[in-house]
C-alpha cells in the first residue's frame, strides 16, 4: 500500500533541515526537498510559507548573502535549488546535492554565477527570469545617463557641504541629450527599452553593437536613427555609452582602458549590465586621467563594493547599490517565475523559462 501524504508542505530552518535531512524513513513516496537561498518579496514569501505538497522548503532567512558553507550544507539532498545571482552554483555545490537534483532556478536573468556545463552534464535543468526585468532596469539606465549628464552628483555634494553660492550662468554645467548620438551594446529587451526612452529627450541617432544587426528592431525605434556599428565606431563617436548585453566570455573585461581611451573626453558612460563587462582598474585610471566626461554604475566588482574603493573617490563617477531591477513589481516577478521554474523542474515537467529557450 502507498502511504498517503497528508501533511502540509513544510518550511525548515537550516538548523531543523541539517537534523532531519536523512532521518526521513524511505517510502515509496518520497518528499523532495527545495533550498532556498534568501527571503524573497512578502507575496512570494507568503507562497512560500503556505508550502506545496510533498515538498520541505529550507531557507536562507538571514538579511545577507547565504555563506558558502551553509549553501553547501543546505544543498545536501536537494531536488530543487532556487537561487539568487549572489550565490555560485559549481560541481561543488552540484555534488553536494547529489544526483536527485533536478533543477535550479536562478532569480536573475544573468546566469554567469552558474555553471551551465556541469548543470547539463548532470542534466539539471536551469530556469531564468527573463523579460520581467527590463522595465525597472531601462529606468535605471536612463536615471544613471541623466544623473552622470547632469552631475547630479556634484550638485547634491555641494547642497550638503554648503558649497551652494549664488546662481550662476558657469557653474556645474552638465549636458543635454538633444541631437546626441548614444552607443548601446546589447539591442536586446533592455537595450531597446533603454534607447525608446532617450528617444524621448531628442536623441539624433543611436549605435548599436552586438552580435548581427537586427533589422526589425531597428524599425520599432522611430524618430531617430539607428545604425549597427563596428565596436571601435561606436566608442568614437558616441556622445553617451550604455552596457545593457550580458556577462560571458567574449564581454568580459570588453571596457578596458584601450576601450576608455577612444572614447570622446566628455562622453557618458553607464553600466547597468555586470561589472565583469568593465576592467575597472582601466575606468580607475581612465577617471584619474580625465578622458571620461562622467560615469554611472550599477554594478561593479566586487559587490558590494568597499567603501574606500578608489572608484568612490571620484566626483563625476555615481555608483549605485545594484538596484536596477529594484522596484516592488520586478522583484516580485521575478520570484514567482523562479518559484514557477523550480516547481515544474522538481515535477519533472518543461520549465516555462529555461535559459536556453
């Protein structure tokens, strides 16, 4: 006879996990096991706590990055691991687990934290959140691009340190985006969502530079032109420079300080992306040599970034807290197409955003 599972889905501690983890006498039926590696946004959470049956979720309750060896111990067993980008997903992690394990579902549309390779040769599937991102990071990107023109920044200190004098006709001028040509590498979802909003501030023509041209993305940007361009074009002639393509082996470290060197002295440089894509000692020196107008980060190496990094030192160089997807509504979908993925890998079924869709 099958025994019947008639308890509800349970959430563990780290602590109850570790001393119930193999204690479960084995059934016909057996209960799979979710880790989670952070508390997600309260609707999410909700679902969380509610449970799902046949399942017991361990979680990462902690305001903080989970720590390596408590990922590796709350791994053990593990069917399904829905993860954050902050959290390397290698063999190590792999074999920890063991080979029950499904699926992983990273709450990120990035996935450079995860090792694909041994992912598919252990066939654990791997789940993303593309599309529901793009929104909120198009915003930041052009909240950076303003921010940097303008010398938001500057104007802010000089408000705080009572620097602020008299109005005056020279001071703190920044620059306007009217009839500026703007390099984007990366047309995808944000590229395009970025280059549809500085449409809106009079952009005469945007760069794009990628993998191929795309054509019929082309189209769907009006009232400016839009040309695929050569990577050393774009760095030339660009007035505003914006990172919106994805970390891989042939995009990291592209912005070194050859790349800083060819661009124009007054140009507005912003990274929303991952800060693997910039060598950042070459921004360092680049910044240090005056050859960059002003900068926008989003993101850097490492995160979070020390608070005596060099970076930080300089007045025309604005760093966020890797925010770009930081509103209520993102972060919320992108929990509940990470929960959607992991449940769906951990049942056996087709992911509804695998990473190679």
């Amino acid at each position: 006879m099958i025994p019947r599972l008639v308890s509800p889905a349970r959430l563990l501690s780290p602590a109850q996990f570790t001393r119930r983890a193999f204690s479960t006498t084995m059934t016909t039926l057996q209960r799979q096991r979710l880790v989670v590696t952070r508390t997600l946004p309260q609707a999410s959470q909700a679902r969380l706590e509610k449970g799902f049956e046949g399942i017991d979720i361990v979680q990462w309750r902690e305001d903080r990055a989970i720590p390596r060896a408590e990922l590796l111990n709350m791994a053990k067993g593990a069917d399904g691991i829905l993860c954050l980008l902050t959290d390397k997903i290698d063999a190590e992690v792999l074999d920890a687990a063991g080979p029950q394990l499904k699926v992983v579902s990273t709450m990120s549309v990035g996935y450079d934290h995860v090792n694909v390779p041994d992912l598919e040769a252990r066939k654990v599937a791997l789940g993303i959140t593309p599309g529901v991102l793009t929104e909120a990071t198009a915003d930041t990107t052009v909240l950076l691009v303003l921010a940097a023109a303008r010398r938001l920044r500057e104007g802010v200190d000089a408000v705080i340190k009572g620097q602020w004098g008299t109005w005056s006709p020279t001071w703190l001028l920044g620059s306007q985006l009217t009839d500026k040509t703007v390099g984007i590498v990366g047309l995808g979802r944000i590229g395009v969502a970025v280059a549809k909003r500085l449409q809106a501030f009079g952009v005469r023509k945007f760069l794009y530079q990628g993998t191929r041209r795309k054509e019929e993305t082309e189209k769907g940007i009006t009232g400016a032109i839009v040309e695929f361009s050569e990577m050393d074009r774009l760095l030339r002639e660009s007035d505003v420079i914006c990172i919106c393509c994805a970390l891989n082996d042939k995009t990291k470290n592209m912005f070194d300080y050859d790349a800083f060197s060819k661009m124009k002295e007054t140009v507005v440089f912003v990274n929303t992306a991952r800060g693997g894509i910039v060598d950042q000692s070459g921004l360092i020196r680049a910044l240090k040599e005056n050859r960059l107008g002003s900068v926008g980060l989003d993101v850097t190496v490492p995160e979070p970034l020390p608070s005596d990094s060099e970076l930080l030192s300089f007045p025309n160089c604005i760093v966020l807290p890797h925010i770009g997807s930081g509103t209520l509504e993102t972060r919320t979908a992108m929990s509940e197409i990470a929960i959607e993925n992991v449940l769906c890998g951990m049942k056996g079924e087709r992911l509804p955003f695998p990473h190679n869709a």
